[in-house]
C-alpha cells in the first residue's frame, strides 16, 4: 500500500514522489489522498503517466516538465485547470528492488484552479529545482529513505513527511481569476512542437522559455499535454513541446521545429507564431465554483429576469376585485323560466324508467339486502292529479302472470354470475397448476432416492433426458 498523506485545505501545492520503493517494485513512494479537494482523479490519472516516463536527457543530469493535467476533462475551463511541474533523475550509486543501477526518481507538485503567468511560474519552477537537488544532489535523501524503508514503516513515513514539509517555503500561487484568452478553432495545429537550445544552455534559460509557452497555453483551448527537456515518449492525443539540445536534434517533416532565440516574449506573438492562435473575444469569467453555487445563482438570475419583465401595477393602485358594471349587467337578457313538469311528462318519465328496470308494469322490484331502493310512486307526487289508490300500478305486492319473477330474477343472475366466476377462477388455477413444471432437486431424482419423488415427476424428468440425448445416440427397434 502506498503510503499518503491527507493535504491541507486550501493548499497550493500537492506533493508526489515516484520511483524505487525497497522491497517492492517502482512505484508511487508518497502522495496525497485522492480525491481531495480540488484534485481530482481525472488529475492524478494525467500526473502519474508523465512521472513513469519521465526520463533525464542524455547530456543532463535531470529533466524539467510542465504537465497539463486538465487535458481530457469535459468540465474544463482554459485558465481554471492543473498544471504540475515535475523533475526527474536517477540516483546514481543505488541499486533499485531488482538488483539495477542508478534507479529513478521523480518528484512533482501539482497546483489546481491557480493563476499561472510567467513569473509565477518560473520562480517555483527555480525554488523547487533548488529543494530537489539541494547542495549534494537528491542522493542523501534517498539513502535515508532506504535505510530508514528497512527498519519499518514507521520510520519511513517520519522521513518522507520531513522531506515533503521541507518545501513549505515554495512560491504559493492565489487562486485564478484568469478565463479564456487564446482559441485555436479553424487552426492548424502541429503534433509537435522542438525548441532547439544550445548544448550549454543553463537551467533558467530553458525555464524561463517554458514558463512564456504555459502561460498561454493554460489560458487557451489547445489540448497539450507537457512541455519537456527529457528523451520520454510523448503523449499521445496532444500538442507536446520538446526542448531539444543542438547535438540531439533529429529532424522530422512532423515537427515544427523553433530556435530558442527566436521565441517572441508577448504572448500574443507566441500564440501566432508557434500555434497559429487568435485572440478570444474578451468576457469576465467569475472564480471557479462548485455546481451547487453556480445553480444557484443561475436560477437567481433567471428569476430576477421573470421578476424585472413581469407586468408590475401601479403603486397607488392597490390590489383589488375586478370592477362590475352594472349597466352592462342590467343590458343582459333575463333567463327564461323552466316550466312546471305536467302529468303527461311524468307518466312518460315513469314508462322510461320501467323500461330501464325491466320490469313489469305496475310492479315494483323486489329490494336486494343492501341495495337502495327506486320508489316509482314518488314521480307521481309532482303531478296535479294523483292515481288512484285502487289501481295495479299503484299496487306495491300486486303480481301479473309470473308472480314472483320480478323480484326472483335479479337475485338469481347475481349469484349465477358470481357461481361462474369462481368455477372458472378454480379451473385456472388446476390448468396453470397441471402445465407448470414442478422443480425438484437433482439429489430426490437419483434412482436411490426413489421413495422421496412422486412418479410424474420422475416420468417427467426421463422424458427430459431423452430429448436432451443427441439423435446419433436414439437407438431404434
């Protein structure tokens, strides 16, 4: 398990060393926890493959990268994402876990959503060179780390959390307040970009060329991957920028190759020249922040616009009912009245609903338990003259021809209906019952086991078998 560290909030830099672990193999020596804060995965994922190929030059003791760790994020804004600076070497005089000489080591901070322009940049650039090699080189740290690796963990972790504590004093960059200055659209982008330097050429002149270049790389919409001195392979998917001695240049049609004298100092001229970008249109873009806050304060907005286009009333005119007027009112026509029901409509109205109920006329239905009754009689106390009480369709237990039927027949269909229902219900469930296969385990089915299954099941579970059995095995009488 790599051993890590829980960074501070809010800290500027974030630490990783990467190389020989004793005992192991290479690999990560220490790190921060990830994800934390604003580093993410997506960055560490982008960090870890520059700090595995890194690789010093042949002329060089170390080599030098910026590395563009927000490449790949769909979220990313130009001026709001990770750049890390990184050196690698090799320890000379060490023995790595497989017995080889001189093993690698590298070490990068990481900065996410900080504001990188070229002074900021080369001035950590130069502080963090100073810390690494030190004034006898990183040799006598690591042969701590070694020594103290073999007496345990403890002991190991004590020196790394004093070796990374040591570089407190590096340049902390302020949070980015920078946004979109360079659009490369409609461009021709090349594949790579050489800067040629001399064979002498010494560490500040190269860094101060590279800080010019990430500067305004960080704050356009190129996807780049490093800016390197080192022989590693470059990244594929990217713009990468090598810086390339004189003695070491080998010529590519690909490569737009640059002398190092020959690099403008504006930022402008760079973007042209070199990458063959134009200015963006210039806009204010606010600090980063995160998805909750800036819902947020684009739904406020939204509703601040609804609010300011919305109708207002005046604001001596309270809020009130609408006003009636009544001279319109009085213009309206006057409804006209309903008329009272007559005999003659009751007595159809009653026909209609005999006919409805099904019945015969002059006898009333039979009342089921639970069920409101339909009094028939009531729709002749409407009428001016009421029928006589002597009269069969006025007569409550008078019967006709069938006595007994209209009260009998709704009764019976109901429970002739509810007879059915049930009977098909049961016949389904014994049809689904009879087609559904019943499981049973393989271990009642053996043969020895017999008495545990029912003779269907093993009759079912033969004929199963006997599909199963390919058509060259089926033997024919």
């Amino acid at each position: 398990m790599v051993p890590s560290y829980q960074a501070l909030t809010g800290a500027p830099w974030y630490h990783f060393l990467h190389g020989n672990v004793p005992g192991h193999e290479i690999d990560f020596i220490y790190r921060p926890d990830v994800p934390r804060g604003p580093l993410t995965e997506q960055h560490f994922s982008h960090l870890a493959r520059l700090m595995k190929d890194i690789e010093p030059p042949a002329s060089g003791p170390y080599a030098f990268a910026i590395g563009n760790l927000s490449r790949d994020d769909t979220q990313h804004e130009p001026g709001h994402g990770g750049v890390a600076l990184l050196f690698g070497l090799r320890i000379h005089g060490a023995l790595d876990h497989a017995g080889r000489n001189d093993p690698p080591f590298a070490h990068a901070i990481a900065a996410i959503d900080r504001e990188f322009d070229p002074a900021i940049l080369l001035e950590s650039a130069k502080a963090f060179r100073q810390r690494v090699l030190g004034v006898t080189g990183p040799s006598g740290w690591y042969r701590d780390y070694v020594r103290c690796a073999t007496e345990g963990p403890s002991a190991a972790r004590r020196t790394l959390e004093a070796y990374v504590k040591s570089f407190e004093a590096l340049p902390p960059p302020k949070p980015s307040t920078m946004g979109l200055k360079w659009t490369s659209r409609g461009a021709n982008l090349p594949r790579r970009v050489v800067i040629v330097h001399d064979d002498d050429a010494c560490f500040d002149v190269i860094a101060t060329c590279a800080a010019k270049i990430a500067a305004m790389l960080y704050q356009s919409d190129l996807r780049w991957t490093s800016i390197s001195n080192g022989r590693e392979a470059d990244v594929p998917n990217g713009i990468s920028i090598r810086f390339v001695a004189q003695h070491e240049l080998v010529p590519d049609p690909a490569d737009k190759v640059h002398r190092i004298h020959e690099i403008p100092e504006e930022e402008a001229e760079i973007a042209r020249q070199i990458f063959d970008a134009r200015a963006a249109a210039p806009e204010e873009r606010p600090a980063m922040q995160g998805w909750r806050d800036r819902y947020s304060d684009k739904r406020a907005t939204s509703m601040g616009n609804y609010a300011a286009e919305a109708p207002r009333l005046p604001e001596n005119d309270p809020v009130s009912t609408p006003r009636i007027d009544e001279e319109q009112v009085a213009r309206l026509p006057s409804p006209e009245p309903v008329p009272a029901p007559t005999a003659e409509a009751n007595a159809g109205l009653r026909e209609d609903l005999e006919k409805t109920l099904v019945m015969e006329p002059g006898a009333a239905p039979a009342e089921a338990p639970g069920e409101p009754s339909i009094d028939c009689s009531s729709i002749d106390s409407v009428a001016p003259e009421p029928a006589a009480k002597d009269s069969p369709a006025t007569q409550v237990g008078s019967t006709g021809d069938h006595p007994g039927d209209a009260g009998s027949r709704p009764r019976s269909s109901r429970w002739l209906l509810v007879s059915f229902g049930l009977a098909g219900s049961a016949l389904a469930i014994v049809l689904a019952m009879a087609a559904t296969p019943t499981t049973v385990p393989r271990s009642r089915l053996h043969p020895r086991s017999a008495g545990l299954t029912c003779s269907w099941s093993r009759l079912f579970q033969s004929q199963l078998r006997r599909r199963r059995r390919p058509p060259w095995r089926i033997r024919t009488r």
